[in-house]
C-alpha cells in the first residue's frame, strides 16, 4: 500500500506587500519601484514619510514607467530582486508611452 501524504494549502499571508510608483523601467524583467509611506515618530510624534526604492520582478514586462504597481515579497531572484509584481492597480504610464 502507498503511504498518501496530506496536501497542505500554501499561505502566503505572512509576505509583505507594498504599492509604489514604477520609476524605472529600463531593464528586461526588472522594474524600480518607489515605495513611500508614513511613520509616526517614537519619542517627538511627528509623522514622517520615509522613501524607499525596490527592485522588482516583473516577468510579463506589463508595467510602464509611472505606473501605480501592488508589489509582494518573494525569495531572492538575485542579488538586489527580493519583490515581485503582484498586478498593476493604475497604468497611467503605459498611456503616456502609448
């Protein structure tokens, strides 16, 4: 008799995910997206809003520069690509290349 092994879902709950604009869309299945969000200081409690760039994996090349991009966290695809591209929410730059 075969010994049946169970079938575990995969979760994918506990991966990060961003949206940010695509600021360069230069190489083939790389994109650059800028992530900005805000974070209330620890000790003064002013709001600050922190900038930071991610290198992303975009396997179809569907997103333009300028575009609004949802972004998840994967496994390292290099040695800077840690993020692919989950959809792209708004493509206002793929009407200005257009």
């Amino acid at each position: 008799m075969a010994k049946e092994t169970p079938t575990v879902a995969v979760d994918r709950s506990h991966r990060k995910t961003f949206e940010g604009v695509v600021v360069q869309a230069r190489m083939d299945k790389t994109r650059v997206v800028k992530v900005t969000r805000q974070v209330r200081h620890a000790f003064y409690e002013k709001v600050q809003r922190l900038t930071k760039k991610f290198y992303v994996h975009d396997e179809e090349n569907k997103s333009r520069e300028g575009d609004l991009v949802e972004i998840m966290s994967t496994r390292p695809l290099s040695k800077t690509k840690r993020w692919r591209l989950v959809r792209v929410v708004s493509g206002e730059g793929s009407a200005k290349k257009a």
